[in-house]
C-alpha cells in the first residue's frame, strides 16, 4: 500500500513541477544578447548625423575644436601621470633617506 501511495505522491510531485516550469516558462521574456557595439552606436549616432548636417565650414570650426579639446585633455593626462611618477621617485628617495639616517641612528 505504501508503495501505491509513494507511486502516487511522486507523481503528483512530478506533475506540479511541469505546471510550475510552465509558468515560469510562460512569465519569462527572453533576453537579448548583450551586444557591446550597441551602446557605443546609441551614443556616436546622433553626433555623426548632427554633424553631416552641417556646412563645411561649421564642420571644419568643430573639428579643429575637437582636435584642441583632444590635445588639451591628453596634455591634462600626461602631466597627471608626470605627477605621479615624480611623486613615486620623491617618496622612494625619502624612505630611502629615512632608512640610511634616521633608523640607524635610533638601532644603535
């Protein structure tokens, strides 16, 4: 009799997990593939369209503003790294000056 029983749980079992992988099966949306040129085409689109509106004069002011604004930042990025290496080497010739002179002094 138990085994009747067990038979007939399992099955019941079985049939409620079909009816709940259906609905969630019927729920869901399916996803999109990430696509990462998408993003940058959402962005870039509307810039390239404005600008071939333009006249040619106008497109050559934008994009002698652009080259300067590019060269600006990449000044503005090289200094920031110059800054950094110079304060790397700062700091090591300190440290190295504070091990030489003043931890020995204070071992002895």
């Amino acid at each position: 009799m138990s085994d009747r029983n067990r038979a007939n749980w399992e099955e019941k079992l079985e049939q409620k997990f079909q009816d709940l992988e259906a609905e969630v099966n019927r729920q869901t949306t399916p996803v999109r593939p990430f696509n990462p040129n998408e993003e940058t085409q959402r962005i870039l689109s509307p810039v390239a369209t404005w600008y071939q509106g333009l006249h040619t004069p106008a497109k050559v002011g934008v994009a002698i503003v652009g080259f300067i604004a590019g060269l600006y930042i990449l000044n503005s990025i090289l200094k920031l790294v110059t800054s950094v290496i110079v304060v790397g080497i700062l700091g090591a010739v300190l440290y190295g000056l504070y091990r030489a002179l003043i931890k020995d002094k204070s071992s002895s």
